[in-house]
C-alpha cells in the first residue's frame, strides 16, 4: 500500500544552504483601514537583510489614515512604492493590482496587520537558489494578539520539499489548508505561468498555493518561524470562522482549481473527488460535535444536507447512516444527558486535533510524513 493511502505524503529532505546574495523580492501589502498597523509590516520588510527588497502597499479605499501613512513611508524610503483604489475592490483585486508591478525574482503577499520575522526572506530564497523546481517555500507562521511579538526561531534546521503533485494531493486528501499566509515566498516565473489569485472571499489564498502546487514543488522551511500573523476581531480569518462558511468556501476553492486546470491535468477527477470526500467528512465530523454537545439544531441539519451535496456517495458511509440515526433518536433527549454521553468522543477528537495540530507545527502538514534525505548532487525533483 502506498503512502497516499496510508494517509501519509512523500518528501525529501535537505540541509538548509546559504543564499546567493543579489535575490531581489518584491512584498506586495494589500491595505484597507489598517493604518495602525502598516508601519509595522513595512519595516518589517525594509529590515530584511541578505535580499534587496522593495515594498508596493495598495490601498483599497481605505477610509481611516492609511493612504497618508503609506505615503509617509515611500517619502522616508525610496523601496515604497503606493498604489492606490479609486474604490473598494476587495483583497483580491488589491493583491493583483500590486502583483501587476511586481519587479523582484521573487513574491510575497504580506497582509498589513503582519510581520515577517527576521532573516525570513533570505532563508526562503536560499531555497529558491538553490532548487529551482521549487515555485513556493514556506515555514512555521507565529500566531499571536495584542501588541507584544513571541521570540522567533530564527535558525532553519532543514528544508523539506515535495513534488508539487504529491503536495496538492496530500491537501485532497485532508481537504484542508495547512498555509496562513504571510510565511510563502513565491517564484515569480511560476506566478507569470498561473496568474494571480481569483476571486473567492476568504479561500483566495489556498486556491493560490494550490495551483501553484500544479504546476511546481513546494518546499517547507523547518525549525524557523517565517511570519508572525495577527489574530485579532476583524481579520478575514476571524469573520470566516462559521464552519459551514468556510467549508463552503473550501470546496469553492477546490473547484475553481481544478475547473482552471481542466482534463488535460492527469488525475484531476479522482483528485477532485477526493477533496470533496474529504470536506463532506469534515462537515459531518462537525454535525458529530454539535450532536456530541446536546446541540441537535438546523446547524446539523445544514451540515449533514451540505456533506450530501458535496458527495453523493457519502450516504454509504458508516458514519453518516450513524448520525442520521442520532439525529432521529437524540429528539426528545435532554442536552444535557446527550452532553455527558458525547464527552468521551469530544476528548477523543480533541487529543487527535492536537496530534495532527504539534504535526502542522514540525512539518507543515497535517498528515504523517515518509521523508528520505536527499542524495549528494540532488538538486530536487525534475519537472
């Protein structure tokens, strides 16, 4: 049995290698009413060292003082360059705007309420340089609120690196994103092949890494934390918190890439089918939680029509025919009785979040890893 089957991905792993000096990185940060917040970011990247750097902030309308501070900073540093929207156009427009006068070797779309950790940048390139295959790197993001920025790691142990397609069908498999956002250097060759991001509310970003994944290898960065990402309450990422919203946007995300990629991609049916078994299991696993906590309300119902939806061939499951039978049965309960019945289920899931989420953490990926060290000469997997 193959590892895809087992659940587990292939990778090879390199000693990390010191870049080439001369990498030129262009940082596109899409701006709207975070004023307070793109000083930050903008130093963040103007103190890289070991790359040449510069920086296009396009603001998207903003209404607080973000224009003005962004032209403060192209005054203070020849590097800023400002765009600016007549109107909203949402982050997907802005990123593609700036993305259009992108001049470096390589790419990053830094939100303004991110950082990148030092040295970030030339421990990605050297990635770049040194395996040209490879189309995206990225590494370990920080989490974190308020105003105080955790200690970063700022040493790279080693790289590991998949071909693009084990990469993509890994994600298939799990039906899940395993990147935040602002740790991923890209090569812009290879964006010049793909294109920019399309237009999906909250699942631009994922669609983005995974046609990238189609079409070159991607490399993961471990032991150093290439980002710090702000969590706070009016982030995209927070407002997309609804399951059944995000869920919804997944699949979206799986669907716009492979209608972009077409037949001609070799798999492309099987791999699609995959993703969405993997979301409609991911929808029933939340109606499981719901029901575990004496919550049998039309969240469930919604969740359980929207697994159908997305795989006709999930009713056959053992686990859907189970919840349709609790969702009948638990009627008439009292939430709390079903509450203590479902506790041992709730531990159970929460200790296997937490295996997968210290697994995300050390590798870049949810599921196990088969890894071999690459061969003296190797430079990486041939495209």
């Amino acid at each position: 049995m193959n590892d895809r089957r087992r659940g587990r991905s292939s990778a090879v792993r390199y000693e990390p290698h010191d870049g080439r000096e001369g990498a030129t990185v262009t940082v596109v940060i899409p701006c709207f009413n975070y004023a307070r917040f793109l000083p930050q970011a903008v130093d963040s990247v103007l103190t890289q060292e070991g790359v040449t750097v510069d920086v296009i902030v396009v603001d998207d309308a903003s209404t607080d003082e973000s224009v003005s501070v962004a032209e403060r900073l192209a005054a203070a540093d020849p590097r800023v360059r400002v765009v600016k929207n007549e109107r909203n156009r949402g982050a997907v427009e802005t990123f593609n705007r700036g993305l259009a006068d992108a001049r470096g070797e390589f790419l990053v779309r830094l939100d303004a309420d991110d950082m990148l950790t030092p040295g970030s940048l030339r421990r990605a390139a050297a990635v770049m340089q040194r395996l040209p295959g490879v189309g995206l790197v990225y590494g370990h993001p920080i989490h974190f609120e308020g105003d105080a920025l955790p200690a970063p790691r700022i040493v790279a142990r080693s790289w590991t690196v998949w071909s693009g397609r084990d990469w993509l069908q890994a994600r298939c498999v799990d039906g899940s994103n395993v990147i935040t956002s602002p740790e991923v250097l890209m090569r812009r060759s290879v964006i010049d092949v793909v294109g920019g991001q399309r237009p999906l509310a909250h699942t631009h970003d994922m669609e983005m890494w995974l046609r990238i994944a189609a079409h070159s290898d991607i490399a993961y960065i471990v032991g150093a934390d290439q980002a710090w990402h702000r969590d706070h309450a009016d982030s995209l990422s927070t407002k997309a918190e609804h399951p059944l919203l995000i869920l919804t946007e997944v699949r979206d995300a799986f669907d716009v890439l492979f209608d972009g990629l077409g037949a001609d991609y070799e798999g492309a049916d099987e791999l699609r089918a995959r993703a969405h078994r993997a979301i409609a299991l991911e929808a029933l696993a939340h109606a499981s939680r719901d029901l575990d906590r004496g919550r049998s309300s039309g969240d469930v119902d919604k969740l359980l029509r929207f697994a159908d939806e997305t795989d006709a061939t999930i009713g056959e499951t053992a686990l859907r025919r189970r919840l349709e039978r609790r969702t009948r049965s638990d009627r008439g309960l009292p939430s709390f009785v079903i509450a203590a019945t479902g506790i041992f289920p709730r531990l159970r899931r929460r200790m296997r979040q937490r295996v997968r989420d210290r697994r995300w953490s050390a590798t870049g990926v949810y599921e196990p890893l088969t890894i071999r060290s690459a061969a003296a000469g190797d430079e990486g997997y041939s495209r």
